[in-house]
C-alpha cells in the first residue's frame, strides 16, 4: 500500500507541496534563508521515498560516489547563492526592458520564469550534445553510474554557468526581481531531485510534458544516440518541437547509464574538475 502510494502521489505532491510552502513562506515576508530548510527536508523526503519504492534498487547504495555528489551539490548550490545574492550588481550591469510583470501574482510570476528560463537551460543542454568544449563539460554529469535525485546536482561549475547564464539572461533582461529568482532557483533544486528520482514513479501521461524521471531516464542511457533526447528541465514541449523527445522504450536500468565508452571517467571530485580538460575517447 506505502509503495503504490508513494509510486502514484510523490512526484506531484513532492513538487506542489515544497514549491507551495516557498512561494507562501517568501510571499509572507519570511526571509530567503527559510528555503534552506525547505531543501533539506527535500532531500530526506527524496531519499526516503527511493527507498520506500525504488526504480532500481541497486541504485540506493554507493558506487563510490556518495561523497563526489555531497561536494558537488554544496559547491553547485553555493554557487547559485551567490549568483542570486550578486543579482543587483548583475542586474545593474545588464540591459533591462523593464518589462517584468511586478504586478502579477508571485505564482504567476515564478511560472513565467520557469518557462522562460527553462527554453534557455534546455537549448544549452541541447547544445552541450554537439558542440564538444560544452560535451567536455557536461560530461561530468553523464559520468553518474546510477541516477537518484541527489546527483542532479552533479554538475562541473563551469557547465553549470553556461546553463544559469543561458536560462537566466532573458529573464534579467525582462527585469526579473531577486524574489522570483531565488524562488527559481529553489524550483531548479526540487526539479533536479524529482528528474533523477530513484523512485519508481507513475505520473501517466503528465510523462509527455513534464521531465520527470520516467522521461529523463532515457536521456541517461550510455549512448551516443539513444541518449540524445529529453533535454528539458522542467517541461518536455521543447523536446517535441525540438524532435528530440521519447517516451515510448524501456528505460535504463542498473549498469546501463554513463557516458559510452568510457567506464574509466574519474570518480574523485578534483579529477572530474580536470577532466574535461584533457583528451576523451569516444562520445
């Protein structure tokens, strides 16, 4: 009973439930750190819920890379902190339409700014498959030999920028205040959890729009070809008119995902720092 329930009502309760208690907590005053403790709770949630229905079991225990993960989320989501926390010197020096929609409700707002930021993310992930100094980069994400919600923040910093810059650009543009963007950046953050969700989820055909881990899954199989879809972060409509969205095969399982040709990638934090920087074989 526990399993089916957590199998049907997580991933759509996880979402709503903590990007509703961010959006009442900062709609209220409360002040930005409160999201800090939201993404903790998110966190234990998201294990939790792997073990208690897992998509692969195997997939809940270290395959040495626990502790490369742990640092790379802190240094990830220290590094957005301090992007939004710069925002007004950034904001200062970027050119502004003026034109964001102040007056709208802060869900609304924070809606806008997904989908905006998201067609951005997405572009330069798809871009980030074949252009090979941003493959180099993201490739480090594509090493993880298991997927489970903490290692969506298992980014090299300098690919991670690329994407921030590409997603957030037109918002800054259109004069996005820093209340959307940290309540954006802590959407990104429970997005990232649920797209790599070791959890054996069922959301029918939301499937089709939102990137989850039942579409995202694909995109992770240690393929050149077969891997190269479902880019999207958030939804799945640039995947459809991009051509590049599949739904309909199994999904990968235990010792089927990494990057092709390449069961040597390095496991240690600094090694994968360098990585990218010296010569690849393959993909």
């Amino acid at each position: 009973m526990v399993r089916t329930l957590v199998r049907y009502g997580y991933a759509p309760v996880f979402f709503a439930g903590f990007i509703g208690m961010a959006l009442y907590a900062i709609g209220n005053g409360a002040p930005v750190w409160t999201l800090t403790p939201l993404l903790v709770l998110a966190v234990a949630i998201s294990f939790a819920a792997e073990r208690l229905a897992p998509y692969e079991s195997a997939w809940n225990h270290d395959m040495e890379d626990d502790a490369t993960n742990l640092i790379h989320a802190l240094v990830n989501e220290g590094s957005i902190i301090l992007s939004v926390l710069a925002l007004p010197v950034i904001s200062a020096m970027t050119p502004s339409l003026a034109i964001w929609p102040v007056t709208w409700p802060l869900w609304a707002q924070l809606v806008l700014a997904i989908v905006i930021g998201d067609l951005g993310i997405t572009l330069a992930h798809f871009a980030s498959h074949r252009t090979t100094a941003l493959w180099r980069l993201h490739s480090v994400h594509h090493s993880a030999r298991r997927l489970y919600g903490f290692n969506g923040l298992m980014k090299h910093p300098l690919h991670q920028a690329v994407e921030l810059v590409a997603g957030v650009t037109p918002l800054l543009i259109m004069g996005m205040t820093s209340t959307v963007a940290w309540l954006l950046s802590f959407a990104v953050a429970i997005q990232l959890l649920l797209q790599h969700s070791n959890v054996d989820m069922r959301i029918g055909p939301l499937a089709y729009l939102w990137a989850v881990a039942p579409a995202h899954r694909h995109h992770h199989i240690a393929s050149a070809v077969d891997g190269d879809v479902n880019f999207g972060l958030f939804l799945s409509i640039w995947d459809h008119a991009l051509g590049t969205f599949e739904i309909n095969r199994a999904m990968p399982r235990d010792g089927e995902v990494g990057v092709a040709g390449r069961p040597d990638f390095p496991k240690r934090y600094l090694e994968q720092l360098a990585e990218p920087f010296r010569h690849q074989k393959g993909y």
